[in-house]
C-alpha cells in the first residue's frame, strides 16, 4: 500500500497553516477542530469545492426497496434517533447493509486503517464492491464537521488503497439524512455536493446513487 509520509515535503505548499508537524491526528478529531475545512484540507494537499454534483443513478429495479422503505418508517415510529447509536442501528447499518445485498458487497464496520500520524483511525462504514465507498457518521448531527472528517478519511484511502479508479467516493449521514462527496485524485480536489437525500422521503434516490455507485456504473 502507499505511504503517505507526514513531512513538509509531501505538502502541497510550503508549511503547514493548521495542522502541527509531530502532533497527530485521528480522524475523529478533525470533527473537533475549530479550523476552516479548506484550510485543514490545504495542510493535507487538497482543495475543497461545493457544487451540486451529478452523481451516478442506477435505473434497474431495486429488490431492496418493498422492504426497506416500509422497515425505516417503522423504526422511526418506535425509536426515537438521537444518540448515534440510536442512528446506527435503526437507520444507517440497514441501509447499507441491504445496498450490500443489491451488490454483493462487503460492509466492514469500524474499520482501522492507518497512513500516517496526521491519517489514522476507524473507518465509520467502509463498503467493498466493483468500487468502494466510505460513510461517516455526523456526530452531533453536524453534517459540515462531519463532511470535514469525511474529506479527510477519503485523502487517507487515496493513500491507502491499491484501487486505480479515479474517483473516490463517501457520505456522510445523520441517519436521516445524506450528503455525498467526491474526491478526485488527480486534481487533488474535494467535491462537496450541496444536495442533501432525506430519508425515508428520499430513500429511492439515495438507494440508485448508493448502488450506482458501488456498481461503479
């Protein structure tokens, strides 16, 4: 696997403006840091972008959805979503875990990775198929912390995975909701798509781009 070394040489410019050489850095920390994404992504070689993305959509039927549809409505009439835990359980592991079967993929669940001192930590939701996709849990509901951490967890599986496709992709979630990002490895840029999939209203969508996706289609 690549190494990314966390010297000022591998920096895109100069030295760094947020980040401290010899300090490090889990992923969950940078959904702490008081930082302006741009300038954490800047530290880390990269430039962020907010547009509307065209995402991928899947156009087959999906066998998933007679049952997932109904199954989310009913979790969200008997358990009220406010813990993480709560969000995981109920709304985003049968989410991803029924994508799983739409593509014969694999969902790996708390997956530790690590690059170097400035990218390492456990990967929300890491699903392996045609081509992968990472989701990170909002903490505190915060999709923009959360969207931070996730451009950052993506700049790490740059380093990290053997893949050569030329995009990488992720989302963030509180559960209910969705935002996609894109992360294009030649530019070096973060897309931050400024669409947001609500679920269960939504959830048709959200299930052709997940699947689109995944089938790298």
């Amino acid at each position: 696997m690549p190494l990314f070394l966390n010297t000022l040489e591998t920096m895109a410019t100069g030295s760094p403006k947020v980040l401290m050489i010899g300090q490090s850095y889990s992923f969950s920390k940078y959904f702490d840091l008081a930082f302006a994404p741009e300038d954490i992504l800047a530290d880390l070689g990269c430039t962020l972008v907010r547009d509307r993305l065209e995402l991928p959509r899947y156009s087959g039927p999906i066998a998933c959805l007679d049952f997932l549809a109904p199954y989310l409505e009913r979790n969200l009439m008997h358990v009220n979503p406010i813990s993480e835990a709560a969000r995981r359980e109920v709304m985003v592991a049968p989410t991803l875990l029924e994508v799983c079967s739409e593509v014969n993929g694999q969902l790996n669940i708390e997956y530790p990775i690590a690059v170097s001192e400035w990218l390492k930590g456990n990967l929300d939701y890491y699903v392996s198929a045609a081509q992968n996709l990472l989701v990170v849990e909002a903490k505190q509901s915060d999709l923009g912390k959360g969207f931070t951490q996730l451009a950052v967890e993506l700049i790490a599986i740059d380093q990290w995975s053997d893949t050569t496709q030329p995009n990488l992709y992720g989302a963030v979630t509180t559960g209910e909701i969705w935002k996609f990002g894109r992360f294009d490895r030649s530019s070096r840029q973060i897309f931050e798509d400024r669409n947001l999939y609500r679920i269960p209203n939504e959830l048709t969508d959200l299930l052709q781009i997940l699947i689109a996706i995944l089938k790298a289609e």
